[in-house]
C-alpha cells in the first residue's frame, strides 16, 4: 500500500508540472519559469517618434541601455515625425522577431496593421508616453497624468501674471491680461489632454474678463501644432501679432504646451520688437535644457518637467515583465480609453519649473549638472 501511495503522489505531481507547462497567463503568455527561458536575450523593438526634440534621443537611448543591461537584444529607430516611415519600422522589427514593442506613435490611430500582426503573433505592445488608439492589441501604457501637465502649465501661466499666488490662491487682480493659446498636435492624443486640462483651469478667469484671448482663437483645431513644430508654431505668433495686435496693444501671456514651441514663440515675439528682458508671460513642458536656460535668462516663464528616466525604466520594467510571465503594475485603469479599450497604465506626476526652483527639481536630481545649464 505505501509504495502504491507514493507512486500515486509522484504521479499526480507530474500531472500538475505537465499542465501547468501547458497553460498560459494573460493574452496567452507562457508561465514565468518557461518564458524566462525561452525568452531569454529577446528582441525588443523601442519606436521613437523623431530626434529633433532632446527629449525623445534621451529617452531612446536610456530605453535601449536599461534593456541591454537586462540581456534583451534592441532595435531602436528613430521615424524623424514620419508616419509611414514609423510604420515601416516597426513591421520591420516584427519581420526580424521582436517579442515586445515599446513605441512612442506619432500618429496614435496609423499603426492598426502592425498591431494586428503583432496581437496574431503573440507579441505585446506597450504605449510610450503616447496612447495608441483604435487598436485592441495595446497591452499596456506608461505616461505622466497629462490633464495635470494641462492644469499645471495653465496654472503658471496664471501666477506669472500674478492672477494667482504662489499657493495657487486667488489674489484679486481683474486684468484683463492678453493671452494666446497654444496646442500641440491633433494626431498626439496627449495633446488634447494637455489643452483640456489647461482650459479646464483657464476658462473661469476668461469667462470672467481677467483674461482675453484677443484673436477669438480658443478652440483646440484653431490652435493645435501639427507635429508639435517650432516654426509651425513661430510663424502663427506671427501672424497672430501682425493680425490681432497691430494696433499697439502687447501679449501678456501665452499658453504653450511644449519647450520647442517656445522657444519659437519667443523667436516671433523678439523679432516682433518685443524685448528679451519684457516677454510675454510664456509656458512650455518636458525641461529641454534650452528652454531652461532661456527660464534661467528670464524669458520664458515656465516647463513642465516630466522625469523620463522614471517612464523609461517603467517601459523596460513592463517589457521584462511581460517576457518572464508576470503581470506587469499599473496605477490607472479608468482613464485611457483608445476608443477600443481602457488600456491598464502606470502613471508618474509632472512639476513646474520655473527660475525659482531649477536647480532643486533639475539639478539636485541629477537630471541636469550646472555645467549642463550654462
């Protein structure tokens, strides 16, 4: 009898280690223990949008760096804001085995294709930064909370022209401030994001006159930048200036939703007689080292700082996850919504940087050293 029990029990352990080899996790991952081998120095496909913004050459390079120290294999392209190009490059990681795509869409709704054939393929698709819509096989997002990024550039845009204090109280001043507004582009989901946060905050003090938007142009199409473009944005500056402000009256404020946009801005402002030293009241976002030391030299007024080194190492984190059989973290499953699904996200909070606060929040951190800043 005990020998016919023990050979029972190692039966039955078998059984259980032969299914468990068997089933999958989620959208049919292998298990942990036989993931972690077969996937060991996988292929992983990192799609960056372009590299005329520092910001994205950071982050790619630190994606793939923290991938390599993990022993994964990387194709890490660069698109230079061309969406067929893009394209291209991630059937081309697909065609090479990629087993996890990280990428940063320049057009969230343009990838429907690669993600088919990824989803019939088994591999995962984590969103960088910006969400890809219209698709079911987006597996995961990492991004900031990008309303907040909206509230906060508007919100600076406030305490700059002192209508709000340093504790983001009212302080009574009725203006009215001449302001301009910009968005960033229509086809970057983040955008509306942006610009809907940023209204959300702006539109009381409109509604009531303490602030004007003097050329009437409030609506998101009226003032999206269609590839997040400098001298796009420049030249509406412009024309907004020759058109609306001919007759003598100044910009106080303007609402940019990006450091690159800015600094065009400003270029359109001082080539339009407006001094270094009396600009407009002026926002911007991710901390470009340009558009700090433009904050630092008292032109522009403010950036939003997103640490990429925290989404980066999110992205990678994700990606291991997913290769090892593990259900990877989110903080946020109700508020991203690709038209086809809520999409599970992990979400990191933004700061505003003004001259005040620069060296504590950039280079305290490590993310800057001063040397990088002059």
């Amino acid at each position: 009898m005990k020998t016919r029990k023990v050979l029972f029990g190692i039966a039955a352990v078998g059984l259980a280690l032969s299914l468990a080899a068997c089933s999958g996790t989620r959208g049919g991952t292998t298990t942990t223990t036989e993931a972690a081998g077969a996937n060991k120095g996988a292929l992983i496909g990192v799609a960056m949008p372009t590299k005329t913004s520092e910001r994205w050459i950071k982050d790619g390079d630190a994606v793939k760096a923290d991938l390599e120290k993990l022993g994964y294999k990387v194709d890490l392209e660069y698109a230079d804001d061309k969406i067929p190009q893009q394209v291209q490059q991630i059937s081309n990681m697909l065609t090479k085995g990629a087993k996890v795509l990280i990428i940063a869409a320049i057009d969230g709704t343009a990838l429907s294709d690669q993600l088919d054939q990824a989803g019939k393929s088994g591999v995962k698709v984590i969103a960088y930064d910006r969400l890809i819509n219209g698709n079911k096989n987006v597996d995961y997002y990492t991004t900031f909370d990008n309303f907040k990024v909206g509230v906060q550039q508007a919100t600076s845009l406030l305490t700059g022209l002192g209508v709000l204090d340093k504790d983001g109280k009212d302080t009574g001043k009725t203006g009215p401030f001449n302001v301009e507004l910009f968005a960033g582009s229509p086809d970057d989901n983040n955008a509306t994001f942006f610009f809907n946060g940023a209204m959300a905050t702006l539109k009381p003090f409109i509604d009531k006159g303490v602030l004007k938007v003097k050329s009437g142009q409030t609506g998101f199409t009226q003032v999206a930048t269609l590839r997040w473009d400098p001298s796009t944005a420049q030249k509406r500056m412009q024309n907004l200036i020759a058109s609306t402000y001919s007759d003598g009256s100044k910009v106080d404020g303007v609402l940019s939703p990006y450091d690159g946009l800015s600094i065009g801005i400003i270029s359109a402002l001082t080539s339009s007689g407006y001094a270094t030293n009396a600009l407009p009241i002026i926002t911007g976002q991710d901390a470009e080292a340009a558009s700090v030391k433009s904050i630092i030299a008292g032109q522009q007024y403010s950036t939003i700082y997103k640490d990429t080194r925290l989404l980066g190492k999110e992205a990678v984190k994700m990606a291991d996850d997913l290769l090892n059989g593990k259900t990877p973290e989110v903080n946020d499953t109700k508020s991203y919504n690709n038209k086809v699904k809520i999409v599970p996200t992990f979400l990191f909070d933004p700061l505003v940087v003004t001259k005040d606060n620069y060296k504590e929040v950039l280079v305290d951190s490590g993310y800057y050293t001063e040397a990088d800043l002059k």
